[in-house]
C-alpha cells in the first residue's frame, strides 16, 4: 500500500502560472481539466493548478523536476539574498500593530516551497501553528510590535496609520541589515512608493527595492507575513488571557459587541490598553453611541 504524503501548497504569481501550466503539460502522464482546476499526473502522484487563484497544490516530498521548476521560476530577476517585510493587526480593532521582515536566500526557497508559505490571510492560525517552529528557527527576522497603547500614542502624534507603518518597516529593515546582509528588499505596498522609501534609514535607503501591492506573491514577504501574524495572535492571547475576554479579529459586529461587553467590564478608560482607538466604530461605542436597548 502506498504510503500517504504530505500536501504542500504556495500560491503562484501571475506572470509565471501561464510558464507552469505549459511546463507540467509537457511532462504529465495524465491530465484532468474541468472549469476550476487542472490536475496533472506525474509518477502516480498528482499536482493541482487551480486556475483562478493561481494556487499550485503538490504532494511532499516533491518531484525533482516539479522542485527544480518551482525553484527557478520563483528567483527568476530575483536578487538573493532578499528581505520581505509584512504587517498583521492593521485593518483589526483588538491588540497590536506588528511589522516583521525576514532575510531568505536562494537555497531557502526548497524549504518554504515544502512549507507552503504563503500570504498567511490564506493560511488559518492552525495551519501557521503547524509550521511555526521551522519558520522561527529556520530564518534571520525583526519585528517591531506596537501595543495598542504605544498605537493610540503614535496615532495621536502622527494623525496617519501609514506613516506609522512606514516607520515600523523602515526600523524593521534598518534592524535587519545591521546584523545582516541583502541585495534586495521586498514590502508589500501600504502608500505610495516614494512616500514609504522617504521613511528609510541609512542602511535601507542604499538597497534595490520592489515595493507593490500584493506583494505576498513573493516569498520573502509571504513569510514576513506569517511572522509578523504569529506574533500578532500571540499578543492578542495574553489580552485575552489578562481580561478573560475574546477579542475577534476584524472590525465587524463581533468586535463591535466585544467592545461593548469590555466596557461594561473594565469601562472606556481601559480600551486604550486593548484598542486601537481611531477607529470610527470604536469612538461611537466609546462615546455611548449604537449600544444596544438595555
């Protein structure tokens, strides 16, 4: 009886899912296409193109010349090794703002290709729970965490969330490179790319850069992503655990009513330890607007 793998899964960037397709094409044995998908046989195993998402789904351990594939068509004009940097908690009302950013080289590609790294928005907590011990012992990161107290005092004093953010990924890329080396660095873009590079510090401001949205597609950020959320549900445990309360992700009714419920536990003048306190339906239950009938 064959034994049973492990599946892997990333999520290709546009421009090389049309190179892919065609490559499998000339070295399946079998292939099944409907609407949705494309599933290639190689050597009994099966590897799954799903054609509006562009995620490519493979059994662990790979096929030498799928892994050869991947592996070069995810560096091509690429220069290693690369920073990525990515944040967790921005658009969420409850606990920190986190920024991370991690160097990768070429040769960690194998490695995060059997991870499955990709944007963690498309991972669950249990999956990045799964794999959480290689990424944080395998690869060189900073984070820069910023409570929601230190948040609501940033956000007073600068009036804007993305220039927060561009300090947090500067400061996250001046902490990297003064222990480390790269050629290039990776954000995925927040503002407007000349407004992020003029937060850069010295270090930083020398390098080659590729800064635009969605920029999970590639690797390095993918990781920092799931870095910086690793670190960002962490946090976010300890509030719970503190305030024996559940604070939901988002900034939808569930948090709305989490809002309400800490209040009539702990009062308004506590949000400020837990909340990020600019956003609009946090200052209309702050001031007493939208409770529910009593």
């Amino acid at each position: 009886m064959k034994e049973n793998k492990r599946n892997g899964s990333i999520i290709l960037p546009p421009g090389v899912r049309t190179f892919v397709r065609t490559f499998l094409y000339t070295i399946a044995e079998k292939i099944h296409e409907d609407d949705w998908k494309i599933i290639f046989e190689i050597e009994g195993e099966k590897y799954i193109l799903y054609k509006t998402t562009g995620t490519f789904q493979y059994p662990i351990p790979l096929n030498s010349t799928v892994e050869t594939l991947l592996i070069e068509t995810l560096s091509k004009n690429l220069q290693f090794p690369q920073i990525g940097t990515d944040e967790s908690g921005k658009g969420d009302i409850f606990g920190p703002l986190v920024v991370a950013g991690v160097k990768i080289e070429k040769k960690d590609l194998k490695k995060l290709i059997e991870l499955g790294i990709k944007d963690s928005k498309k991972l669950s907590d249990k999956n990045i729970q799964l794999i959480k011990s290689a990424i944080l012992k395998g690869f060189k990161y900073e984070v820069v965490l910023i409570s929601p107290q230190k948040y609501n005092e940033l956000h007073k004093k600068m009036h804007n969330i993305n220039r927060i953010l561009a300090w947090a990924h500067a400061r996250v890329i001046e902490n990297l490179l003064s222990s480390t080396d790269a050629s290039l660095i990776i954000i995925d873009r927040f503002a407007d790319t000349e407004f992020i590079r003029s937060f850069l510090f010295e270090k930083g401001s020398k390098k080659d850069y590729i800064i635009e949205p969605k920029a999970e597609q590639y690797l390095s950020t993918a990781l920092a992503s799931i870095i910086a959320r690793i670190h960002y549900v962490e946090y976010l445990k300890e509030l719970e655990s503190k305030y024996n309360m559940q604070f939901p992700p988002g900034a939808g009714e569930q948090a709305e009513e989490a809002l309400r419920d800490f209040i009539k536990k702990y009062g308004t003048s506590a949000l400020n330890k837990i909340a990020k306190l600019h956003f609009k339906n946090v200052e209309k239950i702050k001031e007493g607007g939208n409770r529910p009938p009593s």
